[in-house]
C-alpha cells in the first residue's frame, strides 16, 4: 500500500463544510428549540412553538411563542426577535452557541430566497499534507477518479431522495448535500435527514451554524445558470424549504472534528430532523417527496461490495452547486488514525458541496440502503472518504427517531 500525503478538503462548500468513545457518550444531542414564523407585511415574523410545546393562535391567523419558551432561549442570550431581525449573524465567540444542547434554527421565511439558494457556496476545508503521515489502520491504494455523472432530470424522478442543504456560518451562506431517510418511529411519514456533522457543527473550533434548511430535488428541473437567475422559488424549491427544528451530530465530531488534517472525519454524520417552512400541510417529508431510504448501520465489510453510489451537488469548480451529479466505484478501505474506524472511499471527482451526500450501497438485506455520506476528498479531486456507520451513528439516529416517535 502506497502512502496518503494529499491536501484534503471537506466536501461542503461555502455556497458548508463536513470525532472513540461506547455509543452513549457518542450520542450528541442537540436541544432544539424549533421556532416556526410567518411572515408579515412589515417584514417583523411572528414565531410559534417548540418540538416540546405547543405553539399558541394569537387570535390573527398567526402563530406566537409561548412565553417560558422565549425564556429558555434568553438564557442562552437569544431574543428570538432581534434573532430573526438579523441577530443571527453575529458570530462572535460568545454568542456562537456550541454544546450539544444550545441548538437553536427559528425558522425565519423567506431567507432562503433563490439568489441566496443559487448563491451559497462550499465551505473550504483543507488538510495539511503533514496531517495525513501515511498508512494508518487498513488502507488501499488509490482509486482511480471516476467522472462524476449529471444525475437526468427530472432529480426527483431519478434520486428523490438527494436534495441540497442550505446554512449560514460566519463565512457566508454555504451549501451542502443531504438525503431523505426512513423514520423506524414514523413508519412511511419521515421527517428525518441524514447529512455530515460538518454541515451542522463547525467541530472543536466553533458551534452550530444557523438558518439550516433542507431542499429535496433542488433544481429539479436541470435549469441552466441563466434559466435559474430567473426561475421563482416554486421552480428551484418544487417540494418546499424545510428547516431543521432538531439537529444532533457525534461527541466526536464536536470535540475533534477539524478544519484542516481530517480530524474527526470518522464520526463526521449528522440527523436533522425537519419541518416545513410554511406549516405543516399534514404531509410528512418522506410523503411530500415520495421516498426515504433506509439507513444500514451494519452493512457489508468493503471486499463484499460490488458498488456504492454517492449523490451530491458539487458547488467548487469545475461545478456551480446548481445541478446533481452520481458517482459509483467499488469501495476502498481509507484509515486516517488507527485509533478511529476505517473509512470507506472511491473514485469521484466530485468537489465542495457534496459533503454529506448519501452513499447507497446493496444494505445486509440486499436492498438499496444509506450506508454512509461524504465527507472528506483531495482539494485536487480525483476521490472521496465517508465514515462506516456504527454504534456511535446508530445511537445519533435512534435519539432523533425517538424524540420524535410520538409526533
């Protein structure tokens, strides 16, 4: 086996960006105070309830929060108006809201407009090339680079359930790539998204990014840059925007996950769970879209898979974010620290923005199934890395699945 010294990037893209310890204390949970706001003349949201409390009628056809729930975010420093007046964007250290339990996404409509849809952009992520010292674990050679292909249109005819993950982080507005999954608790009503920790949590340097919303079959239509300067939210967003009101990534991404050298890229995999931005139509997501996958935390060891296939929206050229491409290769085995799990990599020359992305692979069953997500490639291109989901993912899964299992 040959020695790994390439410069690595996570695979969001700031148009977003992408942790050994028993299961438990994997499980990051993430206190989600799930704000919902429509939109007034006057350009001042009205905002509702919380995932744990119901939101009250105000008498007006809106919505407001309850008012022990405006509390519990100013104990966190957090006026939910000022917030959704543009409070958001103040990063400083502070106010950068990091432990597992100060999550907080208050749904402001309208913000993901589709300029800054089409304008969001990946998060740059590099790895040092003394950060990676040489085979570490198990590691095969290479892989050859495998032209990424346009997915055809229509998106939602051909991946359902691939869409672009849109946040903001104190560069900007960045993009990722997320996948529909399978609700064990909400049998065929799925409101839950599999994505990289990368794209919620900045990792052991900052905290959660904010206005995190997820577009299922973005651009569904395959419309050219100029078609899309044009197009209206219903074109470019045809099964709507839907905000994370509950988000959880590993222990290990938020303690070690890295912007440079690959650290934490491992345990880089994030749940969100979603709602719609205008209020519940009294359809699910997986019922909105069509599909979700199931996702399998026990699938075959890397000699025993034929193919996988990884979907995302590279945004880094020679790609712009606005059209989804596939790649498929047999997998390869890469080790970044003997200490974490081998991950799994292929030949793909996608680029920044499809970090997160699902890799869907033949599961234990023999059925499609997610089995990982991108997380990390070569700033050069050429391959892509995704973590082996375990314990640890399963124990992320199974807290969102939960929270949620009587709703």
């Amino acid at each position: 086996m040959r020695s790994i010294r390439p410069s690595f990037s996570t695979r969001g893209t700031r148009r977003g960006r992408r942790g050994t310890s028993s299961a438990a204390a994997a499980v990051a949970l993430v206190s989600a105070l799930a704000l919902t706001a429509t939109a007034c003349e006057d350009g001042d949201p009205e905002a509702g309830g919380d995932a744990s409390a119901s939101a009250v009628d105000d008498g007006n056809g809106g919505i407001r929060i309850p008012d022990h729930i405006k509390d519990k975010l100013k104990e966190h420093g957090i006026d939910v108006d000022d917030w959704k007046n543009g409070a958001w964007k103040d990063w400083s250290k502070d106010d950068w809201l990091r432990e597992a339990q100060d999550f907080v996404n208050p749904i402001i409509e309208g913000l993901w407009d589709p300029d800054r849809m089409r304008d969001a952009e990946e998060p740059d992520q590099e790895v040092d090339e003394n950060d990676i010292s040489g085979d570490q674990g198990v590691t095969d050679p290479e892989p050859a680079p495998v032209e990424a292909a346009a997915v055809p249109a229509k998106y939602h005819d051909n991946a359902a359930t691939a869409g672009k993950l849109l946040f903001d982080s104190p560069k900007g507005s960045m993009v990722c790539s997320a996948t529909v999954v399978k609700d064990p608790a909400n049998p065929g009503k799925s409101n839950m998204v599999w994505t990289a920790g990368h794209c919620v949590h900045a990792g052991k340097s900052g905290g959660w990014y904010r206005n995190i919303a997820f577009v299922p079959s973005y651009n569904d239509a395959d419309m050219s840059a100029e078609e899309l300067q044009k197009a209206t939210k219903e074109e470019i967003a045809p099964y709507g925007v839907w905000w994370g009101d509950w988000a959880q990534t590993s222990d290990q991404w938020i303690e070690q996950g890295g912007a440079t050298g690959g650290d934490g890229a491992s345990y880089d995999f994030a749940v969100i769970h979603v709602t719609p931005e205008k209020g519940s139509t009294g359809k699910s997501l997986e019922e909105t879209v069509g599909a979700a996958l199931p996702v399998d935390f026990d699938a075959p060891a890397v000699p025993e898979i034929e193919s996988m296939k990884a979907i995302g929206y590279p945004a880094a050229p020679p790609y712009d974010g606005q059209k989804l491409y596939e790649c498929q290769d047999k997998p390869g085995r890469l080790s970044i620290n003997a200490s974490d799990p081998t991950m799994y990599r292929i030949g793909c020359t996608m680029t920044g923005g499809s970090s997160g992305g699902g890799w869907v692979a033949a599961g234990s069953d023999g059925k499609p199934a997610l089995v990982s997500n991108t997380s990390i490639g070569p700033v050069t291109a050429g391959w892509l890395a995704g973590p082996r989901l375990g314990e640890e993912a399963k124990g992320v899964f199974d807290a969102v699945s939960g929270k949620f299992a009587d709703q």
